[in-house]
C-alpha cells in the first residue's frame, strides 16, 4: 500500500485536507465527486494514514499519489516499523490463547470498577497475581546476527531460565537485531539467545524501541 505524506495528500486534494487530521481522528474527503475515508493512524508508529476508497478508485488515486512524492511499500516494510515501535501481531505477540498481561496488552482491561464482571475475570486476576506470568520485553542485540520468532531466550547462560522470541528482524533505523519476546517475569537486564550454535548476549528493555524516530529502548 501507499503511505502518502501529508504533502502529498495535500497535494492530491488542493488544500491541507487530511493534514489537519489530528493522530487518531478520521473523517469524510471529496475525491472524484465521492467521499473516501481518512484516519490520521496506520500499523507502523509513524504519522501514516489509512484510506478507505472504492475500488475502481484506487488505482488513479494511488498513482495521484506516487506523482506527488509518496512511495509504494510491502508489508516487510511495514513489519519492520511496527516492530520498532513495539506493536503486537496477531498470531505472533498475541492470539486467543494469550493473556493480555503477556503480550503488553493489560491497560486493555477494565478492572477500575470491581463490581464489573466479564468471561475470564477470575482466571485473569489470578494470573495477574501470580509471579510466575510470561511479560512481553524488547531485546537488543550488539553482535551482527538476527534474532527471529520461535528463538528461544535465555535469562542465566545455564540456560535453564527459557522464554521465547515472539518478533525478530534488522533495525534499519537502529542498524542492530531488535526483537520482542515472551520471558519469565525478571528484574534482569541481560539475557542469552542462540544463533547458529553461538550463544549470544542481547540487552532486555520496554518493548518499544522507537517513538517519532528517536531511540527510547
């Protein structure tokens, strides 16, 4: 898909049009005598958009776009974004057999009013209490290698201590490996992984690595 910049979709609807969208608002534009949908978001943790459009619409519209400065990307790309900025993917950091308190995802769930009863509260708060939860942590890797999913993770070099990689790639914006990983609740910084019979040192941290393009890990 294309992910214009707000220059270009300036562009395409001769006024500023969905750049005075505010982050996570949305609403109606004229194109081409109709109404497309613009929501100032997208699955990449940059200032993205995403647009809803007819389908004997897209193609003209895209190519609007290409001619006023925006670029056609895949969705290697786009994993590679939501990664840095620590976004979970369904079947990876997250699916119907994961807690929320392992995949980062607790502040999905209302616990403020006690009387509120849902499917799961029970067997969700006993979790909740328990040290022995999984927790979704980011990894860094120093060393010239690639950490990627299904990697096992290792808290002590005995090795007896295990997690595993949820997400993994090369940062082009860190030039290093990151990755996400479901570990064993720790106060640790380092952990081990191992890569081609090698076993490496990586930095443990909040599972974001970066936020309108710094560096926070």
């Amino acid at each position: 898909s294309a992910i214009p910049p707000a220059s270009a979709a300036a562009a395409v609807f001769k006024r500023k049009g969905p750049s005075r969208l505010k982050f996570m608002n949305g609403n109606l534009f004229k194109y081409l005598d109709t109404d497309i949908y613009i929501t100032r978001s997208g699955y990449t943790g940059e200032d993205s958009f995403e647009i809803s459009i007819q389908n004997e619409k897209v193609e003209v519209f895209v190519q609007k776009l290409i001619d006023n400065g925006a670029k056609m990307i895949g969705l290697g790309a786009r994993d590679t974004l939501r990664l840095e900025a620590g976004m979970n993917l369904y079947g990876f950091e997250m699916d119907e057999s994961i807690s929320p308190l392992e995949c980062n995802m607790e502040w999905t769930v209302c616990l403020e009013d006690n009387e509120r009863e849902f499917v799961g509260k029970e067997a969700f708060l006993a979790k909740k209490d328990s040290n022995s939860t999984l927790v979704l942590v980011g990894l860094l890797l120093e060393e010239r290698a690639i950490i990627r999913a299904g990697h096992e993770i290792y808290l002590d070099a005995e090795r007896t201590i295990k997690g595993i990689v949820t997400s993994g790639t090369y940062s082009p914006t860190l030039k290093k490996s990151i990755a996400l990983a479901r570990v064993p609740k720790s106060n640790k910084e380092i952990c081990y992984t191992e890569v081609r019979g090698k076993l490496l040192e990586a930095r443990i941290g909040k599972p974001r690595f970066i936020k309108e393009g710094k560096f926070i890990f």
